[in-house]
C-alpha cells in the first residue's frame, strides 16, 4: 500500500491566502478518484527550508493524503504539474511511502 502526501501552501509568494475553493476543488478530485482522502487542516504545518538566494524561507501548509492500493505515477506527476499551475508554485511537494497497514 502507498500513502501519499500533498503538500499545500496556505498563501501565494505575496503572502495573500488562496481562496478556500482551491482547497475544495483539490479535496474534491481526491475524493471523486480514490474514495477518500485525509486533510490535515486544523492548525497549520509550517515548512522551513534554506536557499542560496533568500536564506531562510518558510511556508504556511496544510497536508492532504490517500492510501493507494496501486500507484499511478504519471497521473501523480501531470496532477502535481496542475496543482503548481493553480497555486502559482515554481516546485510543489508530493511525498509518496511505502506502507503496512495493520
């Protein structure tokens, strides 16, 4: 079985906050293609990361998961190229793990 994670910024590069529709219209997709999914919502995860250019960056996001029987790769790869589309990103995170469930 695989679990995998998507990584949402909870603001553009200007610090505005996406439209609350863009988080529905990606739960919703989730949940039309594998039957269910998990948002992590509640209180923000916040991300830091170095970079050469501006130091120390950070990020406001939120997690959406689904347990997957079977892994569709390329779908995974176009829809990660579509989310970054819509959330305006340069490189978004989608985390895929083995795992054992009991």
């Amino acid at each position: 079985m695989y679990l995998v994670e998507i990584f949402l910024p909870q603001r553009d590069n200007e610090g505005r906050e996406f439209r609350s529709a863009l988080f529905s219209q990606v739960r919703e997709e989730l949940l039309e293609r594998f039957g269910g999914m998990t948002a992590f919502t509640r209180v923000p995860v916040e991300g830091l990361w170095n970079t050469p250019q501006a130091g120390r960056s950070h990020d406001a996001i939120v997690i959406y998961e689904v347990m997957l029987q079977q892994l569709d790769r390329p779908w995974w790869e176009s829809y990660k190229a579509e989310l970054e589309r819509r959330f305006a990103q340069e490189e978004m995170v989608i985390r895929v793990s083995r795992v054992d469930v009991i």
